[in-house]
C-alpha cells in the first residue's frame, strides 16, 4: 500500500479484556515502531522491530504488552487484561531502515476502555 | 535523563510569522526532526536537521545549534490549516527518537 495502515480504527473494549492491534507498514520498510499517544500528550515510545534482529521492548509499559512481527510485515500489539489507563491513540510508524531513519506514520487506533 | 522541551501551546494570526522552539538535553545527539500532527491525526514529517543552520522548505524552516541544544521551527505567511501540534524529535546516540509533547498551534483570523 501507498502508506502505514492500522486496523481497527477505533476500539471500545471492557476492563479485563484483552485487545489485538495491528499494523501494516509501509512495504520495503524494515523498521516498524509502536506509540501511545495519551489525549492532549507527546508520543511515548513502546517498541521498535528492526528486520531479523531482537525488538527493543524497553518501552513497554509492562507485561499486559506485548508485540510480534512477521519478518518485515504485519506487526500485532496485544495488551492483555486491559485497564482504564490503557486508554489512548495507539500510533504505529515504519521508516526504511532504523538508525533514526525518517518514520512514517499510520492514522492510529483509538483504544477506549470502558 | 533526556529532556525535550517545546511551549505547550501558542497563538498567531492569520499571515503573520511564528517560531517555534525546542531545547533539548539527551544522550549524544544524530539529528533533529519536526513532525506536524493535525487534532486526531496521526504525524506527518516536516523536517530534519543534522548540522547547524538553517533549513528552508517553502513557507517552513527550521534551524538547529547544537552547541545550545536548540532549535527552531518558522512558520511564515500563516494559513488557517497551519493550526496543529508541532512536534520535536531528537535522535540520541542509541538512534532512538526522544520525542516533545508538543506545541498546539492556534491561528487565528
């Protein structure tokens, strides 16, 4: 595709559910990055997928998140047994190499947890 | 700790000139970006400094000093469609963007 896609768009969920985000990033870039956006606050930095190597977890919040992804395809955030402060825009971004490379983002999921 | 500092939110009018600046303390440094983001919008790239000076794109530049840790972003002949948040971004020495919270741009007619 032309851009970064995210899937669902918006998602309502109760407190304890768990939740399954997903990206698509832009094709032929090999680093993909996950965000949370709170309302009205700057990006925080989750995870980052580089190629075949290792993701940098240090980002994640705690063990409720989690990432995958597949080669340098699709990638799934899960936040499991999710809470009212999981609330947030959930920002997924790829670039063409990692190394700070320009990054590219996605139109986010609105995760609301009622 | 890394630090990335931008005013919280700032007005203009309509065709005038406004500047935007970021100060930053972070762990080495690889470059500076500014990204726009539109109220409900996911960010979209403006630009991106490495070296001192000024960096001219249209209506929009931007200027960096690394010796002060700072930089700039200069929005002339203001558009109503300039109000966003104004978004920066310092690669550190891990290649890791620290990112600002963020100026809320306001243009008023």
């Amino acid at each position: 595709g032309a851009g970064v896609s995210q899937s669902p768009s918006n998602k309502v969920t109760e407190k304890g559910k768990d939740v399954e985000l997903r990206c698509d990033p832009i094709s032929g870039h090999t680093a993909l990055y996950w965000y949370r956006q709170r309302l009205g606050q700057g990006l925080e930095f989750l995870i980052y997928f580089q190629g075949n190597s290792a993701p940098d977890k240090s980002g994640l919040p705690s063990d409720r998140f989690s990432a995958e992804r597949t080669g340098e395809s699709v990638s799934t955030l899960t936040i499991q047994r999710t809470q009212q402060e999981d609330s947030a825009v959930y920002l997924c971004a790829s670039s063409l190499d990692g190394a700070g490379d320009t990054q590219y983002f996605g139109p986010g999921t609105r995760l609301t947890v009622l | 700790g890394q630090n990335i500092d931008q005013p919280t939110e700032m007005t203009a009018t309509e065709g005038a000139i406004v500047q935007i600046n970021c100060t930053y303390q972070t762990s080495g440094f690889n470059g500076l970006f500014w990204y726009q983001q539109h109220a409900g919008e996911a960010p979209t790239f403006l630009s991106y400094n490495v070296l001192d000076g000024l960096e001219e794109k249209g209506r929009f530049s931007s200027f960096l000093s690394r010796s002060k840790g700072y930089s700039y972003l200069l929005l002339k002949e203001l558009q109503m469609k300039d109000s966003a948040s104004y978004l920066c971004a310092v690669k550190d020495s891990n290649y890791q963007l620290i990112w600002g919270a963020g100026t809320k741009l306001i243009i008023k007619p």
